[in-house]
C-alpha cells in the first residue's frame, strides 16, 4: 500500500515542491531495535552492524529526527494506559508527541521484541487493536491529515533467547503484524485521509508455518548467540522495506513531475523555482486559489478575474515576502462539490 497524498478540501488540492526543500520529515519512535535499524551499516560486524536507514533516508533527501521511547514500548498497557504504551503518545492530540514527531510529516514507531511476552490472551490482543484505532488513528491521524504514520510491529525473538514465548503466545505476535499490515481490514482501514500503514516486521522475519520452531526469528536473521536483537542482515532488510515505503509516499513529492493535474487543475512547472503557473478548463470570474502552508496556514491567495485565465503565483506571501523553501497545498474554491487526490510520482 501507498500512503496517499492530500486528500481535497474543496475542488482541488495539490502539492507544490520548491527545489532545495527535503522531500519529507521523517521521524522514527523506538527503542533498540529500531535504533539498529538506523545505524550506520558495519561490514565487519554480522551480529550488531545497523540497517543504515539514517544515512540512506538522508541521501535520500529527507530529514530524519528520532527518539528512544522510554516508557513500555508495547501498543497498550492495561495497568497504565494513562502514560505507558505507545498508544499513550497520540491521546489527548498528541500532547506526549516530542516536538520533532509533531513537526514532521511521517512518524515511524516501532515497538520491540519483548511487548509479545504479552500477548498472553486474545482479550490483550483486541486492547492492542482497539485502543491502536482508538487512540492513535482516530485519536490524532485522522485529526492531522498533513501527517503520515508508518506503524512497524514487534520483531520476533530469538529460538533460545530470553523471555521467548510460548507458541500461542507467538502466533498472536504474528496476528498482531498481520492486522497492521493489512490494507483490508486492520490498521489502514480506519484512516479516513489514507495516511496510515502498517509494516509487519514480524512476518518478515519470522519462522512461518511448518518450520520450527514457529514464530520465531528465522535462522539467517538470528545474532550468533541467544539475542533476541536482530542481525545486520536482518536490519538492513527491515531497514530497506521502510527506506522503500518512505520513498513510495507521496505528501511532499518523492519524485517531482513537471505538470500535476486533477480535476482540470494544472499547476506547472512542478517543482517550481520562480512563477507558478495555475490553469483551470472551467474558471468563473470570482473564484478563489489559496495556498496554505502544512500547517494551514494561509500564505496567499489569488482571485480569478477572467473566465480561462491562467493564474500567476510568483512565490509572494501575503506580507510580500518571498515564501520558504517547502511543500504548499493549493486549494481552489469554484462552488462546486468534487472529492479526490493528488498523486505525485
């Protein structure tokens, strides 16, 4: 699955790239495992060597902020929901959100190994869902249509490692994964703007069926001795499947196009440098084009006077200052009702 991008306001909204900008803020919630991920690659070290997703994200073009989530790592915690659990960050509008995650536009959390030692019942299990709905999809994502989530599940343990589960315990870890990465019925679902998706780290690396034991770290991924930690081979395949969906989302233009169209609404060149130019087949003197910054704001707006003129916006803010470098949504409003999105390729 894609995220999507932008969904309509009015008519028609698109997003505009100005060269020099990063393609995305992207901000990665974790704890160890996560942590591996991001390290830089080591040749010398198959144990401990990371995923190199930092520098690959960042040659990439995009900016990367994280943090190590102290508090349980798991998705719910039933003795402290109230400040435990990642489900926790996003209640109450995101008011635990470090400043970095609010201010990007894709959040990454993981949640490590150990959080399966819990799935000791289907009844914890359907917490993890439901307060994941609840508390973080309709709690916040659906509330904050400019941000995208990436929800990576827990990773599997090591065949000898502390703590591993017991199989039934370990299949729920499995279920787990797979309802996130679902696009059908699990996690995505329920993200009313598409700005959701769930990545199965756990599916990805585990034993599947008929190999034993079941449910736990494949063989090729396990660390040399019992760790439950992932090896660099499996870092740098976890991290490549992220660096692949970060890259596949489309809000701030991965890959710029010249000419962007919906609903008869051009806005070219895109990325633009100096003048953009805005062109709709069914223009009525009246109508209004705003442009709004990603947090809603309005930069500025344009008024058409004549029925097929093509509109100029020569980067100006309302105050007559040259905008930043950055992403903007355009919107128009011609009193006519459409739904849709932008897709930038």
């Amino acid at each position: 699955m894609k995220l999507s991008a932008c969904f309509i306001v009015c008519l028609a909204s698109l997003w505009i790239t100005i060269p020099d900008a990063f393609a995305h803020h992207v901000h990665f919630i974790h704890q160890s495992t996560g942590d591996n991920w991001l390290r830089d690659y080591d040749e010398w070290d198959p144990d401990w060597g990371g995923g190199n997703l930092r520098a690959d994200l960042e040659s990439d073009g995009h900016i990367v902020t994280d943090n190590w989530h102290d508090d349980d790592n798991a998705p719910y915690c039933s003795w402290d929901p109230e400040w435990q659990g990642l489900c926790a960050l996003f209640i109450n509008n995101g008011a635990r959100l470090p400043d970095d995650a609010r201010n990007a536009d894709i959040i990454i959390i993981k949640s490590c190994f150990y959080p399966t030692e819990y799935l000791i019942s289907d009844d914890v299990l359907n917490s993890w869902i439901d307060h994941s709905i609840s508390d973080i999809v309709e709690g916040y994502f659906n509330n904050h249509p400019d941000q995208y989530l990436i929800f990576c599940s827990s990773v599997p343990h090591h065949r000898q490692g502390e703590n591993c589960p017991d199989a039934p315990v370990r299949a729920r870890g499995r279920s787990w994964g797979e309802w996130l990465e679902d696009t059908e019925s699990g996690l995505a679902s329920y993200a009313l703007h598409g700005n959701v998706i769930g990545f199965s780290a756990f599916a990805h690396t585990a034993r599947g069926p008929g190999e034993s034991p079941e449910n736990t770290l494949r063989a090729e991924y396990e660390i040399s001795y019992p760790d439950n930690h992932m090896n660099r081979a499996a870092n740098l395949a976890c991290a490549a499947m992220i660096r692949r969906i970060v890259n596949e989302c489309e809000p701030s233009s991965c890959v710029p196009i010249s000419t962007t169209k919906l609903c008869n609404l051009v806005v070219m060149p895109n990325p633009v440098v100096r003048d953009a130019s805005i062109r709709y087949s069914n223009w009525k003197r009246g109508d209004h084009v705003g442009i709004y910054d990603l947090s809603g704001r309005i930069v500025a707006k344009l008024t058409v006077t004549e029925p097929e003129e093509l509109l100029t916006w020569n980067l100006q803010t309302l105050d007559g200052s040259r905008v930043g470098s950055g992403s903007y949504i355009v919107t128009m409003n011609s009193g006519v009702e459409s739904n849709g999105r932008i897709v930038v390729k």
